[in-house]
C-alpha cells in the first residue's frame, strides 16, 4: 500500500511520527521533572534518525524520510530556528547587564571561558583519532568550535527550566538570566569568527556595514510602527538578514541573531513576547529537532561516539561549575549558590544544537562528532533539574534557620 502513496501523504506521515511520539512519552511516562518535553522530541529525533529506526527498519526509515520529505522538513525546520534565535536575540538584557558589570562580567567570563578550555583540550584530544575533524575544517576552528559546543548555555531552555523551578523572577534567577545573556553574545561572536572566510571577506565586511547602515532606519522605523506592524516588519527584517548574512558566509543563522539582538524588547508586548516563544516550540520546532536526530551518525560505532560524548559532558559540566564556584568566591556569594548557578548554566539543549548544526552544515565537524556533542547536551539537560532542585530545597531551608 506505501507504495501508492504521494510526498504529500508520507509528509504528513512524517509529521503525525515528530509530534505523536514525543507527546505521548512524555505525558504517559511523565518525564517532565528530569526531561521536559523539548528534550524529549530531540532524543525521539535521535531515536527515528539513521542510527536507530535506520538501522532497523532500513525500508520504512528510506521510505518515510525520503528525500523529498526531508528538503521539505529542512525548510521549516531553517524558519522555525531563525524565529526561535531572533526572539533569543530581542530579550538580551543588557542594560541590566551594564548596570551589574563587574559581577556580570566575572561570572560570564569564568562560566564561558573555563568549560571553553576544558572542551578545546578535548577537542585536541579527539584529533588524535580519524573520523571526528570535518574534511573543510582547519584544527583552530575545529577546536574553538568543540570548545565553544561545551561552554554554550541554553538560554531559552534555561528559562523553561528556572520557570519550573520557580526561580524565574526571583533575584537568583535575574542575576543567571544576565550571567547567560553576555555569554550568549560571545556565542555567536564566537561563531562569526569561526565562519570568517579570507576569500569572502570583503562580503562579510560589507554585509556587516551595510547591517549597521540599515539598523539605523529599521529601529526608527520600527519605533513608529504601531506594534501589530512590529510583528509582520520583524518577521521581514529577520528574512533580509538571514540571507544577507548567508550570501556573506557568515551563516544565516547569525544573522537571525543579529536580527534580533538590535530589537528593544519593549517594543513588543512581554505576555505576546512568551506566547510566541511557546507557540514556535509547539507548532514547527518539533521539526528542527527530527531533522537534527536524522544528521546523528554511528558509522565509527557506538562505544566511541557514547565515550567522547562523556568526555564532552565532563569537560563541560565540570568546567562550568568550577568557572561558577571561582565566581563565587571572588564576588562572595552565599553558601550553595555557585553550584545552583553552575548547574543551570550548563544547561544546553537547544542552542547549542544550534550551533552544532552550523558546524556540521560547513563541514567543520563530521557527523560522528555532532552526535556525540547531540548527546553530551541531552545529558546535560536532563541533569539539570534533578540536581538543581534538592540544592535549591537546601539552600530554602538554611535562610529559614537564620531568620
């Protein structure tokens, strides 16, 4: 009977797989506390890939995500992605950074900088062994680039996690958001500059004067705008960087980034704002992360992608918390709070898979080595909330005992 069936059908096949499957294993098994229910659709993305469906059910898996499926998939899942980032990059916080910028900057820098080095050390190591450098990657990008995957916070998922812990709007939970902002910066900084093509260099130069010279005229405009109109503009000048940034060799994705990132947040209304976060996450971003799964790759086999996914997950977990616990103790902060801190700004997930994609997409990576950094930042998602919840409890009883 498949065979009778058109691209439209085994489409929308596909879709009925990406949005059932996740829904139903997290609702019935009730996995919300340790993975919420984006983690699960990224490892139900892994799980439906070629390394797990694809090797058992080789027939159904070409048949369903054939070609024509996954072109399609791909395009809603680019979209989906330069949403998600532009809204990342519009509720950056730097006015609030500023005014806290000796303690924001130390604990930023610390947090980013020494799980940074521990993930270069790594990478260096893994160079070692064929099979994990991508066949255009020069060893400096390949090394900042694994470095910067393990140093990477999640901040839209780390907002999803703080909200559950209820700690979103307290003090704690202000102080991280502003810690995870100016490392999301350096991020993508981080990132141009791994993209930097000495042959294109003069498009990149230009893509970025010519974006500074039309910032100019898109925030006035936007300022005049009634903010109904805001939305649709948004949505205009997000397309126009994206390809800009693209056509420079800069990615598209940082220019969703940048398209975000000069937006004021108070342009738009905070309850639509989250509504929009929420609807991207339900409706096309499931889409993103089966297309993700299908990159996963065990060719080199199993052990060896799961033993550098570990080594991954120590270099980054333990380099934030040590960054967050040297924090702590120039700033002086309250018994408890820089492993709390630690934690949750090792949170990874979405964007990190972000940029992964960006460096497999320009072959920097191969994708033996995307899957191993895909499950380092499972791994460390689902470690957040179990381990940060009883420190939180503790730290609750400890203030109750000295008022």
């Amino acid at each position: 009977m498949h065979t009778a069936m058109n691209t439209t059908e085994i489409f929308l096949l596909a879709m009925l797989l990406i949005f059932s499957i996740p829904y139903l294993v997290w609702r019935v098994c009730k996995t919300d506390y340790y993975a919420p229910l984006v983690v699960v659709q990224i490892i139900t993305g892994v799980l439906l890939g070629p390394g797990v469906m694809g090797a058992i059910y080789p027939d159904y898996y070409k048949f369903i995500f054939n070609p024509a499926v996954i072109m399609a998939m791909n395009g809603i899942a680019w979209w989906a992605v330069m949403i998600f980032v532009m809204i990342a990059g519009i509720e950056l916080d730097l006015k609030q950074a500023w005014a806290h910028r000796r303690e924001t900057t130390i604990t930023s820098g610390l947090a980013l900088g020494v799980p940074l080095v521990f993930g270069a050390m790594a990478a260096a190591g893994m160079l070692g062994y064929a099979g994990w450098i991508g066949p255009k990657a020069m060893t400096w990008q390949f090394v900042v680039g694994v470095g910067m995957a393990c140093a990477v916070t999640a901040l839209p998922i780390l907002i999803l996690l703080m909200e559950k812990l209820d700690i979103l709007r307290q003090p704690i939970g202000q102080r991280i958001l502003r810690y995870a902002s100016l490392d999301d910066i350096a991020i993508w900084g981080v990132l141009a500059l791994i993209m930097l093509d000495w042959d294109r260099v003069g498009r990149q130069l230009g893509f970025l004067l010519a974006f500074g010279i039309a910032t100019v005229g898109y925030r006035r405009l936007m300022v005049w705008l009634q903010e109904r109109d805001r939305w649709y503009v948004g949505l205009i000048w997000l397309a126009l960087c994206g390809f800009g940034a693209d056509w420079a060799g800069l990615h598209f994705m940082v220019g969703a980034f940048l398209a975000g990132a000069v937006m004021d947040a108070h342009w738009f209304d905070q309850e639509k704002m989250d509504l929009m976060r929420h609807h991207v996450l339900l409706a096309i971003m499931p889409v993103f992360f089966l297309s993700t799964g299908l990159r996963t790759n065990w060719k080199m086999g199993g052990a060896a992608v799961f033993i550098a996914a570990g080594v991954l997950l120590v270099a980054s977990v333990g380099g934030k918390l040590i960054g967050a616990h040297i924090a702590g103790r120039i700033l002086k902060w309250k018994k408890g709070e820089a492993g709390i801190i630690g934690w949750l700004l090792q949170t990874k997930a979405l964007i990190m898979i972000i940029f992964v994609n960006i460096l497999l997409d320009k072959q920097i990576i191969t994708s033996e080595t995307f899957t191993a950094l895909l499950l380092m930042a499972i791994a460390s998602t689902m470690l957040t909330v179990p381990v940060v919840y009883p420190r939180l409890q503790r730290m609750k009883e400890i203030i109750f005992r000295t008022t």
